[in-house]
C-alpha cells in the first residue's frame, strides 16, 4: 500500500491504544482477584475512558467508542488475554511496562490530532492528547481505590504523555505530517517511557522555602515612650514657664509648700 488513509490510520492506533490499555485493566484486576466481571470492566474503562473523555469534551457528536464496535471488541479481547494468561511472572511485568507507554503514545496522537483537526488550538489539543492518554488509567486507579499515577511520587507518567501530544502538534501543524507524527509519538513515548522505568527519572520534589512569618511588636509604643522619658521631654508631661522639664523632686517640693498655706487659709476663714 503506497498511501496510508489518515482514517483508517487514526482507527488502527486507537484501537490498539484501547487493547494495551485494557491490557493493563485486566492486569490490575488480576492482581485485585476480580472475577470475570472485574475484568471486563477494568478493561472497557482503562481501554476507552480516556477516548471517551475526550470525546465528551470536544462535543462533536457521540464518543466513537460508543459508534464503532471495534472499540468493544478490543476492550474484551484484552480482557480475555488478561483473564487466561498469568501476567504474574518477571517477563509479563517487562512486556505491561512496554504496552502501557506504546499505549500512551497512541492515545496522546490520537487525542491531538482529533482536537487539532476539529479546530481547537494547539495548547488545549495537547492537553487533550494528555487527557486521552491517562484519563482510563486515572479512572481505573480511582475505581480500585488506588492514588492515579498521573498524580506522580513514581517514575515519570504523565510527562511523557505530554512529550507525545507536543510532537505530535509538531508534525500536524508545522511538518504536516500528522502520519508520520503518530508513528514518532508513539515510538517515543515507548522508549522514553521504558528509559524513564529502567532509570526511575522522576520530576523534582516540591521546593521547603521558609517564609519568615511576620511578628507583631505590641510593646514597640510603651519602649518608645520610656525611651524619650530617658531622653527628654514627653509630651503630656509639665513644664514650667521657661519651658524647662518638671522633675519629680520639683513636684513633690511644689506640693510641699501649698500645704502649710493652704491651712492657713482655712484659720484665717
């Protein structure tokens, strides 16, 4: 086939996005011991969440996954491989890491190149693309009751779902190329994600700058008035005539005085 068409491309990849992602549902509901049930439902959510939250967004008609039965049957064929093969050993471990991130490549592709052929801007598609990406497994992580690895405090997850959107923003818009940009999304997330896996890259922890907190200096009125006691005249404090300051020994002395007088006044009356 000498020519891809962009439709049946877009459809491979987010088909096989929902068959890894199921994967991964099915896997948690091993680890969980779900019945056949659990798995189905792990599956439908991890594999078609993210598409279906994006749909929703966009608004632009049904969520294809609820249109094309294709969707379905990969969300169950993952459930059925989930549910008969044991996913327990060192090898099946190694393979999950694979499929998660190559996974995570084509929801990021898909999800920017819908948003981006339905008008939307660059910077909301790629952040469309990311929701595609880690909205199932965000879901499916809350069902079980666990904290989404979207979240962090683990290897690098959500960053290269953001690393996939952006290239493939890059070969829409500027290459228009956005075939050849699903295939480099979804090759680098899946080497990049198994890099960052292998050699535990995380983001920088959160910064403990202290702050100083202010205090307040009640008592900074009362020093500043004993202060100018010390130095000199305060107001409210008596002067004499010459504007000279009133000394405690002048007081009392005043005191003194008017005392003998003011007795005699009160014989003379």
């Amino acid at each position: 086939m000498s020519h891809w068409d962009p439709d049946a491309w877009f459809r491979i990849v987010d088909i096989a996005a929902v068959v890894a992602s199921g994967l991964l549902g099915g896997a948690v509901a091993r680890a969980f011991r779900f019945d056949v049930v659990g798995f189905v439902m792990l599956a439908i959510v991890s594999g078609m969440g993210g598409g279906m939250i994006r749909d929703v967004l966009l608004g632009a008609g049904f969520p294809v996954a609820l249109t094309d039965s294709g969707y379905w049957a990969g969300a169950l064929v993952a459930a059925a491989l989930a549910y008969t093969l044991d996913l327990g050993a060192k090898w099946s471990d190694r393979v999950l890491i694979v499929v998660d991130f190559v996974g995570m490549g084509c929801w990021a592709a898909t999800g920017t190149v819908k948003s981006l052929s339905l008008g939307l801007h660059w910077l909301p598609s790629i952040a469309l693309g990311v929701t595609t990406a880690v909205g199932g497994g965000a879901v499916r992580d809350i069902m079980v009751n666990r904290i989404p690895a979207v979240f962090g405090g683990n290897s690098l997850y959500a960053t290269i779902a953001l690393v996939g959107a952006v290239e493939m923003a890059v070969f829409s818009e500027v290459l228009e190329r956005p075939t050849l940009g699903m295939g480099v999304s979804i090759l680098t997330c899946g080497a990049l994600g198994v890099v960052s896996r292998w050699r535990n890259w995380r983001l920088p922890d959160p910064v403990n700058l202290v702050v100083p907190r202010p205090r307040l200096r009640l008592g900074t009125r009362r020093r500043s008035r004993q202060s100018q006691r010390q130095q000199g005249w305060t107001p409210g404090e008596p002067l004499t005539r010459d504007l000279e300051i009133v000394t405690e020994d002048q007081i009392r002395e005043h005191r003194r005085r008017r005392r003998p007088g003011r007795g005699r006044a009160d014989r003379g009356r």
